[in-house]
C-alpha cells in the first residue's frame, strides 16, 4: 500500500538529546523507506540536524514530486526499470524549484545538493533488489549499467562556482561595525533592551567565534579575571536540556579564545547587570537569552536570532557591506592574529599553530590561509611594488 503524500520532515528529539528528522506522510505517519535510510545512512555520518534535514527534504520534494507526475516509486525500484529520460528532467527542474515559492530557484550548489541527496537515495533503494538478483540472471548487468548511470543522468553537470574572493573587513568597514554594536551610538539600529547584550554577543565573534559557539556557552565558560581573560568553547553536542528546536553547535575542536580587556569587561558588564534583567535569567545556564524569555520559560538566544540581527546591521548600517555576514568577522580575526604575530616576529610555523589553537582547528590545519586573503592580497601587493622598485632601481616613469 503507497503511503499518501506529501511527505514531510518533523523533528524528533530522543532521550539523549539527539535531534533526528522524522519523515511522515500526509497522515502524520512516519514514511518507512525515508527513515529507515535517514536512520541507516544519514544518522551515522555524525552530521548537524540542519544538514540531516536538508538531506530528508530532498528525499520528501523527491517523493513528493514523483506522486504529482504519477509514478509509483516503490515499483519502478522494485523492476529497476528507474526513469526514462523525460522524467528525469523534470525531476532535475523541480528539485531546482524553491518548495515554498515555486517561481523561484535555488542556487546551484543547493540544487546540486538536492539532486546528490536524491540520486544517493534511489541507489541505496536499489542495492538491495540488485543484491537479490541471481548471478546468471539476464537482466542483471542492465540493472547495473541503470543504476550506475543514474546519478550521473541525474545530477548532470551544474557549475558551482567556490568563491575565492572573500575576505575579512578593511578598517573602515570594521569601525563602522564596531561604532553599530555600541550601546548608544547613533548608527547602532537594535532597541535599546538588547544593546548591551549585542554588544557582548558581537565582542565574541570579533574574538573569532563561529557563529554557533557564543549560543552554547554558560557561566562556567567565561573567565574575565586576572590578566588573561579568556572564554572556553566546549564541543558538546546532543545538549538534552537546550530546548532549542535548531540545537547551535560547535563545529570545531574544544578551545580556549583569549580575549581584550575591553572586551572582557563588557561581558562582565553584561553578566552582573544586563543579564540579570531578562525573565528567568537565574533559572537558565546559558549566557545569551531571548528579549522572549519568561520567568516561567527562559528562553537562549537561537540561530535565526543572530541571523536576523546581521540582516539588521546589513540593511539599516552604512558603511556595512551587502555580503556582511559572520565569517567575515571571523576573517578579520584572523587577519588581526598574523598581523600581530608578524610583528612579534613569530615564525610562519609558530604562528599557524597558534592561530589553530585559538581558532579550535587541528595542529597541521591550514584553513587560516583561506581566512586570511585580505592580509595575503595586501602583503602579496607589498610584495609586488618593492619587486617593481628593485626592477626600476625606484625611478618614476616618464
């Protein structure tokens, strides 16, 4: 019996605080093929519940998408008979289509991640029927050659371009940023309740936070005393007391981030007086709460929070670029640390190590230099005007 569509995700949330997507049908039963590869194949890849969603809502659009145009998926893997041509291209033109806004399209690098997610589906739906196969069965090496091919015929050949040209903040566009998150000046665009905790909030991402750690930390994580203030980030995943739906989480290894005095005394600030201020404050263990918190309910501050304060700062700020977002903070992080470790004359391997102990990345890790192109394109152009002198002997043209 077909179970009726539209499927759909929900978000199921085990004892041990684990966020798993539950596919039902239009009947609010859970879907049996969906989960049973969610629970077999997605699961076990250790992924965030974000990315486990986006995987399952490809599956549904795909299941969905194929009762529109009458085909009954089960048989057609059952026979391996797949998809003739025609309908493969509609599948391809669907899937591009924005499921809430159909006049609309993706990117390319979310529908080539629908059209992976769907076409990793079909064949792990058909390795079974092939596995039951008999060797001296005719029609084997043709099931074969379908499935081999499929996701190929299904993916296609989408260009996705990697954009190589993102940097971190020049000085002005930092000190724009700076003057918007201070209390009170007149360019911050945020009501004057959550100033102060903004201000807290964004000091950790100008330490080099990612956008998630700041949400999961509690009191117990921040040392502000003494002459090296500092913030723990902690790695801990599947938190079965964070009642939030979209569980922030820390993508990198556990950490300690120094921080500015400045800094560590707005946060102090922040703790002992603003903090103090929000509904239920005492009865949550984490440091940034919702303006929608309740005595009775604390709430911590989500993700879709801190995206729409950077959609704020974007539209309301001058001076804030169209593509502000928090890994541009994080860049100019890093280009503050190799600045100051040139200047304290670190040497190259000194300084990669460091940075990748403050930024939670392994020892050999060599993401800073794709977090630092604005210093490397400034140095490279130092570079090239004291290689053009040295070829002029410093003589003007003319």
């Amino acid at each position: 019996m077909l179970e009726p569509t539209p499927f759909r995700t929900e978000q199921l949330r085990l004892e041990t605080g684990e966020r798993f997507v539950l596919t039902v049908d239009a009947d609010g039963m859970p879907a049996w093929w969906p989960n049973l590869y969610c629970q077999i194949r997605i699961r076990e890849r250790g992924i965030s519940y974000s990315a486990m969603r986006a995987y399952m809502s490809a599956v549904c659009a795909f299941h969905n998408i194929c009762a529109e145009l009458i085909i009954d998926v089960d048989a057609r893997i059952e026979s391996l008979e797949l998809f003739r041509e025609e309908e493969i291209a509609t599948l391809r033109d669907e899937l591009r289509e924005k499921r809430r806004n159909p006049t609309e399209s993706v990117k390319n690098a979310h529908w080539k991640s629908r059209l992976i997610a769907v076409a990793e589906y079909i064949v792990w739906r058909c390795d079974p029927v092939i596995d039951r196969m008999v060797l001296d069965d005719k029609r084997l090496p043709e099931a074969r050659r379908r499935l081999e091919a499929l996701p190929k015929r299904l993916v296609g050949k989408i260009v996705v371009k990697k954009n190589t040209s993102k940097e971190g903040m020049d000085e002005k566009t930092e000190q724009a940023f700076l003057d918007a998150i201070t209390p009170g000046h007149p360019t911050n665009p945020f009501n004057k309740r959550s100033q102060v905790r903004n201000q807290a909030l964004w000091r950790l991402y100008h330490a080099g936070l990612r956008r998630s750690a700041p949400l999961i930390l509690t009191g117990g994580h921040l040392h502000l005393n003494g002459d090296d203030p500092y913030v723990f980030v902690p790695r801990s995943p599947d938190d079965p007391n964070d009642p939030r739906a979209d569980e922030p989480r820390n993508k990198t290894l556990a950490h300690s981030v120094s921080l500015r005095p400045d800094s560590a005394a707005i946060l102090h600030d922040y703790m002992v007086k603003d903090r103090l201020t929000y509904p239920g404050a005492k009865k949550s263990k984490y440091i940034f709460l919702s303006q929608e918190s309740s005595e009775k309910s604390p709430k911590p501050l989500s993700i879709g929070a801190v995206v729409g304060m950077y959609e704020r700062l974007r539209e309301k700020v001058p001076g804030i670029p169209a593509d502000f977002a928090p890994h541009m903070v994080r860049r100019t992080n890093k280009d503050r640390m190799g600045d100051a470790a040139e200047e304290a004359g670190l040497s190259p391997s000194t300084e990669q190590s460091v940075i990748n102990q403050q930024s939670g990345w392994t020892p050999t890790s060599e993401t800073s230099l794709q977090y630092q192109r604005r210093r490397l394109r400034r140095k490279g152009n130092q570079l090239a005007i004291v290689m053009q002198d040295k070829a002029t002997g410093g003589r003007a043209n003319g």
